[in-house]
C-alpha cells in the first residue's frame, strides 16, 4: 500500500524530485501587485492593498470585520484581549493543535484547559466540553463560569478546525452560550471551509485566519481577525495599529497596544492569491477526493470532510492502523523524497503544557499515535473545473 501512496504522489505532482507537504502556487498576479506596491513605495503597515485585502476577506467570508495582522497568532492574542481574557483565567481549546493556539492564550497570562477532540473531526468535542464543564464549573450569579475548585474565571472557548475540517459547531456554541464562554474561533487552517453553509471563523465571536507560507493561500507571514461585530473590529483595529490615536502629526497612544498590522507589500500577494482560491480549492477537493479512491480498500483510513460541511482540504491526512503503521509509512515516503508527517504531539505533553488542567484525552491520544499527513499542494496535473 505505501508503494501505491508514493506510485500515486509522484504521478499527480509529476516529478521525481522531492515533493514537499504544501507550497505555495504564484500563478496569477502576485508580481504585478507587489511591484505595484514597491512602486508605490508603501510598503509597510499603510496602503491601498492592506485596506483591499481586509475588505475582500471579509466579503467572501461574508465576515461584517475583516482586520489584518502579521500572522495568525498576533489575531488569535488580540480575539483573547478583547474576549476579555486576563491573568488566572482558563481557556479551554484542544490538545490536537499547533502550539501557537496554546502559546496565545498563554500571551495574556491566562491558562489553557485541554479537552477531548472528535475523531470525525479531528476538533474540540462539544461534549467533551460540556461534560467536563459539567463536573468542574458553575455559572454565578452574574453569569461568569467558574472553576469549583478554585473560582478562576472560564472565561473563552477556543476550537481549531483541524486542517481545514470543520468542528462541530453547531453543538458547541450551544454549550459555549449555556456556560456564559466566549467562542474564538482558530480558524487558521480553514479559509474557503464551510459548515453548513457558513464560513468557518464566522460562528463566534471572533474568528482568525492564517496566511503562513504554507497554508491554502500566502502572503509569506500574515494573519487575520474576523468579527461580526463593528465595534468589536473597529477596537481590534485600534490594538494592532499601536493604540495610535488618529492626528495629523501627532503621536497619542490611548492605551497599550501592539505592532501587529500587516504590511501593504504582503496585502499585495494576499490580494492577488485570494482572486485564485475557489480555483486552489476545486483543485485540492479534487485530489482528496482521488486520496480517497486510492485508500478505499486498504487499511489506511482517509480523513474525510464531516457531514454537511465543506472542507478545503488543507492538509489531506489518513489515520493508520497503529503507531507502528504510522511510522512505517512516514519512513518509506520520506525515504522516497515524499515529505509526510505525524500530527502535532498533544499539548499536553510539551514541559510548558505539561500540568495545564486536562479532561479525558481518550480520542485526543489515540488519534496522535495514528494520523499522517500527506502531499497537499495545488496540483497542476488535475483538472480545476470541477471538484
């Protein structure tokens, strides 16, 4: 079977040259935009690009606020600022992460709570959440959800949608919404993936994008924060622009703030490869969907998209039989020049993580000794016109 995946790889990417895990693909007008940009001479966090950018994001996320930032992290640390995080607060997010999720919340002194992930998902159990919430919290009596043990606020809930597969969002703002918890959405991994017909970081109260060289599109570093809320993205806006007070010359800064805007020279490329993203997304459906047809039969199982969503196949990954399996498979692609990968090791795990509160992680464990990531990039042997 891994002779089958390699033999598969090396016919869709057509080269016997070393096939990376996801690059990017500059087929339109990135540089047109960026010497458009360099000409212009702004190129830093000020220009006509950074404002175009937000204002196309936030249209086809169909997202009220769209604000730029210089990756997904800066996004994520101001969503938990204005979520009202503080120090001694928990957040409960999920094990099965980047551990950029985990470092953010970490960034406003507060402190994680890892609970159980969907294996159809790859995401944070609702009912994981509401189960552990139900042994350890309580709502007081002015609506704060609280630890037992302890009074510390439970102050946000933060899901990521694990390689751009929708969490089940539906259940979980459901059980965000009866314990008083502010929903962030990590959806770093997820532009142009759809749950029931709604864009993903668009459910709660904040959302945010990555733009990391290497996710569905680039624009080499850069992130983004989604709000429904005008208020709320008028503020985020604030906060990543130094807290700067608008004068014609002078400096006033009405509280801390943070140097986390985007530059118009990486707006650029982000402009141009957005015109290209249903075109990256039929591509990269289509070859999941070839994924899927390969490993029907065998005993290596593709991670599908779950009901009723629509998921842009970020990265594609299979789930093996056991840890064996897996590193047998990671070895001989590698070993053929076909870059594979296990899944993060759970948060829980790492020395900064290590004594985070924690629910059962029954799913979560299993899954990281099983889960394989596989080639994902555009591929320009397969047919765009349909998915």
């Amino acid at each position: 079977m891994f002779k089958a995946i390699i033999e598969f790889v090396r016919d869709r990417y057509q080269t016997n040259e070393f096939i990376p895990l996801h690059a990017p693909v500059f087929h339109g007008n990135e540089s047109d935009y960026v010497i458009d940009t360099i000409r212009s001479t702004f190129v830093s966090s000020v220009g006509a690009y950074v404002d175009r950018f937000e204002r196309e994001v936030a249209a086809y996320t169909n997202s009220s606020n769209a604000v730029v930032t210089v990756n997904g992290t800066s996004a994520l640390h101001i969503a938990l600022i204005l979520a009202g995080v503080k120090s001694t607060d928990y957040v409960i997010t999920q094990p099965l992460t980047f551990v950029a999720t985990c470092n953010a919340i970490t960034y406003c002194n507060a402190a994680p709570v890892f609970l159980d992930v969907d294996r159809t998902t790859l995401g944070l159990s609702p009912y994981a959440v509401d189960a552990w919430l139900s042994e350890n919290a309580i709502v007081d009596d002015t609506g704060l959800c609280r630890h037992k043990k302890n009074s510390r606020i439970i102050r946000a809930c933060v899901p990521m949608h694990t390689f751009g597969h929708p969490v089940n969002m539906r259940d979980l703002l459901e059980v965000c919404e009866r314990w008083g918890l502010v929903l962030i959405e990590d959806a770093a991994e997820s532009l142009g993936s759809l749950y029931q017909g709604q864009h993903t970081g668009t459910f709660g109260t904040f959302g945010i994008l990555s733009f990391n060289g290497n996710k569905i599109i680039t624009t080499g570093g850069g992130g983004m924060l989604l709000s429904q809320d005008q208020g709320l993205g008028k503020k985020a806006k604030h906060l990543t622009t130094t807290a700067k007070l608008a004068h014609p010359f002078e400096y006033f800064h009405d509280e801390v703030g943070y140097n986390y805007r985007m530059p118009n020279l990486n707006a650029a490329l982000g402009c141009a490869q957005l015109e290209q993203l249903e075109g990256f997304i039929i591509n990269k459906r289509k070859l999941a969907h070839e994924y899927q047809a390969l490993l029907a039969n065998s005993s290596v199982k593709f991670v599908s998209e779950p009901e009723s969503c629509r998921s842009n196949y970020w990265l594609n990954a299979v789930i093996c039989e056991d840890h064996a399996q897996r590193d047998e498979l990671i070895k001989e692609t590698n070993e053929s020049g076909i870059m594979t990968r296990p899944i993060w090791k759970l948060m829980n795990t790492l020395p900064m993580y290590h004594d985070a509160l924690r629910g059962s992680l029954q799913e979560a464990e299993w899954l990281t000794e099983r889960v394989v990531n596989l080639p994902s990039s555009v591929c320009a042997s397969l047919e765009s016109d349909n998915a």
